[in-house]
C-alpha cells in the first residue's frame, strides 16, 4: 500500500502555557476542512486532549527552569492508511519514561496523570531525545 501524505503544517509557538490553544485551534481548524477527519469527531477530542498534555508536559517539566523557549510542532495528516501524526519537539530537559511511575487511581494523587492519559487517548505515542532535542510522536489512526 502506498502512503500518501495530504497535508502537513508546521507551528512554532512560545513554550508558556497561554500558547497552547493555538496548537488546538489549528487541529480544530483541520478537521474542520477534511472530509476523513469530519467523519471522527470523537477522535477530534482525543487528539486535542493528548496534543495538549504533551506540550503541557513540555512547557512544565522540559522547560521548567528555561524562559523565551520554543515548541515546534508538526501535524501531518495521512490518508493511506488515514492517520494524524503530530511531532512535538523541544530542546529542554529530556526524561527517561520508564522512570515515570503508573498513576495511583485509587489515591489522592493530583498530579502526573499526564503521560498515561496521553497513551490512552492516542494510538501510538513515542518519545525519545535526540542531540537536536527531545521528541513526542502522537498518533491516532481513522
């Protein structure tokens, strides 16, 4: 099967936390304009929703300490075999994900949920760090 790729778009926003509705304004904004995409507004949430808590976890923890950062954002959309794939990419602090421990569902536990609602509203979730950053690739199959 040949894959076809039909749309990309690339943003960079500022690593601050009053950005990150764009991220989601432009997701909103392409589904709005795909005719695979329009079929799958459920998913529309679930993609939102894991893109947004990747880059909160960028902007919280990558780049906690660190002031006038980046986030750079890919979004592609694929339609053989129908896929969103958004790259997320920062030069902030990287982590080890194995060393990030399972959520108590059944504590008092406030934060760090994150990483595990990620995994779950996406299909496929990669991170790793690399000499030109750190990268989370998300994606949600149609």
């Amino acid at each position: 099967m040949e894959m076809k790729k039909t749309d990309q778009i690339e943003l960079t926003i500022p690593a601050n936390h009053k950005y990150l509705n764009i991220v989601s304004a432009c997701l909103e904004a392409l589904f709005e304009r795909d005719e695979i995409l329009k079929k799958n507004k459920d998913d529309f949430y679930a993609i939102q929703l894991g893109v947004h808590e990747a880059c909160t976890n960028v902007v919280d923890h990558a780049y906690k300490d660190i002031k006038d950062a980046n986030i750079y954002i890919k979004i592609e959309l694929w339609s053989e075999p129908a896929r969103l794939i958004v790259d997320i990419r920062d030069t902030g602090e990287s982590f080890d994900p194995e060393q990030i421990p399972s959520p108590d569902f059944g504590g008092l536990q406030i934060r760090g949920f994150g990483i595990h609602l990620v995994h779950q509203l996406m299909d496929g979730v990669i991170y790793f760090s690399a000499k030109d950053g750190n990268h989370w690739c998300l994606t949600k199959h149609f």
